[in-house]
C-alpha cells in the first residue's frame, strides 16, 4: 500500500469521525430541546432574541440573572416557586445562553451584557427591579448597576464574580478557546460527548460538597448544557471575562445602592474569601452572609436560604423607601 493511499485512508477515515460526531451532536440537541422546550416569551433586544419566564406579583420586580453555562431552569427548578408570591419576578436568559440568541460579533463580557440587561429592563419597562445575579450573573448585574444605577434599585448577588482572578476554575480549563471558529468546531463534534463523558466530575465540583438534585437533568436544565450552542455560549462568555473584570472593579467605588451578597464557605468554583469577604471590604454597604459547607449551586441546593435572602433586600428596599 502506498504513502498516498494510507494518508487518503487517513483522511477519509477523520472525516467519517467528524461528521458522525457532528450528526451525534445534532441528534443529541434535537432530543434534549424536544426534552425541554422553551418557557416563557421572548423579546428582541438590539438583534438579540431574549427569552424570559415571569411569574407573580408584587410592589418590588426581581430580576434573575443566571450564571455561566446557565438557564432560566436554574432559578425555576426551586427558587422562583418561593419568591412568586410576594414579587413579581423576571428570569432572564443572558445573550447566547439557554434559548436567548447572541447578535453576531457582538461582545459577550460582562459590561456588554449589562448593556443588553438594561435594555431588557427599558423593553420590559421594569421600575427599578432588584437584580439577582448567581455567579457570572453576579458580575453582569454589577456591571448593570455601575452604567445605569438609575436602573436598579439594589443587588442581591448569590456566589457572585466580584473581583478579577488570575486563573480559570480548572473545571472551566477546557472552555478557554479563544478562536471563534475552533470553539464553533469543538461544540460540533467533541463538547457533547465529553460533557457526557465527564458529567460527575463536573457536577461535583459545580455543585460540590452539596448533592446534585436528582432531577437536575430536566427540571433543573442541566441537560440543555449538552446542545453544542451552550459550549460556545459558555466559552465565549469565559474568553471575554479576564479582560472586563478590573476596569468594573475600579468602578465599583461609584456604587451607591443597597448590595448583598450570599455566598457558600465550601464553594469549589469562585472563592468566597476573594469574590465575598475582600468585596465586602471595598464596599462599605454590602452585606454578607455565609452559607456554612454549602458550594456553589445555591438557588438548586438550599432554595429556602437564598429565598429568604432574597427577599430581605427586596423588603428592605420597600420599608427603605416608605
């Protein structure tokens, strides 16, 4: 056989594996969305289709901003059941995750997206609803108030991105591809069969020490993680952090509106020393609260702490403002 055919052989025999990944992949993102269709409604915001459920109602709006890698399920599957009754309460999908749509080109940091979250706010015509962000959700609403505090009217931050950090979470190592087009090629062929590959050693470090609830996969919408968009929807979100993060620290000085923060003390993904108690320390007015050995996931694990929590800003601002 010669060196030719060998390297056709080769050739053909790499691109039969890829396009088997590709139709895997597809077929995977056809069954999970048939799993778990969408929700709620969607708006258009600057070229951006942005899904959102909203329930209840009440004198104060929440505004739920979910994490990376994250859906509106992570709030609905525990925590908006108990805020429902007493607020009006908004889940928002951020651009490019869950169903919500990102415009092409657009940037993906966190102050970008706060821009697409006060425009949501605008379309909505939301009056002054407290924002509730969970991790990078954390960093987004930060970003929202810093450019529109006329916006917000206080920040309830349940284990958020506060402060830069020089490395990524090594569960997150494998997102930083920085070439659109490679992060486009690695969500349709490998990022699904390696997110099933290495579901429990992901789980245990997103959710760890606390248990991953056992209908996580659907009600908690752990399976709309397998689609190859939410790959490059995380990836893209994780590339565009580093370089946002220390121009919004050196703005939270300008912060004049209620903050609280909720963090776990055994929270395997963001420090809570760095992200919780050195941020409290820049910032007289946030008040923290420490979960004791509860991780990361919170709205999932303990749903009835971070309700009350919740719940105490927004009332808080009520009786504040008479």
């Amino acid at each position: 056989m010669s060196g030719a055919t060998i390297v056709l052989i080769v050739v053909a025999t790499l691109a039969l594996l890829m396009a088997s990944l590709v139709l895997f992949t597809a077929q995977v993102a056809r069954r999970v969305e048939r799993a778990l269709p969408p929700a709620g409604r969607f708006v258009e915001i600057d070229g951006a289709r942005i899904h959102y459920i909203e329930q209840g109602r009440g004198p104060v709006t929440l505004l739920l901003v979910h994490g990376l890698g994250g859906n509106a399920f992570h709030f609905t599957h525990s925590l908006l059941a108990r805020l429902a009754p007493q607020f009006r309460v908004i889940v928002m999908e951020r651009p490019g995750s869950g169903y919500s749509t990102r415009a092409a080109g657009v940037a993906a940091g966190p102050i970008a997206q706060a821009e697409t979250v006060a425009a949501f706010i605008r379309a909505l015509g939301l009056d002054r609803p407290v924002l509730v962000g969970h991790s990078l959700g954390g960093a987004v609403a930060l970003a929202t108030a810093v450019a529109h505090p006329a916006l917000v009217r206080a920040l309830a931050l349940i284990a958020p991105l506060t402060m830069p950090q020089d490395t990524v979470p090594g569960i997150f190592t494998g997102l930083m591809v920085e070439r659109p087009v490679v992060r486009a090629a690695i969500g349709w062929t490998l990022a699904t069969p390696l997110s099933m590959a290495r579901r429990d050693a992901m789980l245990d470090v997103i959710f760890g020490p606390d248990a991953v609830p056992v209908d996580f996969a659907t009600a908690g919408g752990g399976m709309l993680g397998m689609r190859p968009s939410a790959f490059v929807s995380a990836s893209t979100d994780l590339v565009a952090v580093p370089a946002d993060m220390p121009p919004l620290m050196q703005r939270y000085h300008t912060l004049a509106l209620p903050m609280a923060v909720l963090y776990g003390t055994r929270d395997r993904v963001l420090d809570p020393q760095l992200h919780g108690v050195a941020f409290q320390a820049m910032l007289p007015q946030v008040r923290l609260e420490l979960v004791e050995g509860a991780g990361h996931m919170l709205p999932l694990t303990v749903p009835d702490r971070v309700a009350d929590f919740v719940r105490e800003v927004a009332v808080r601002e009520v009786a504040r403002e008479g």
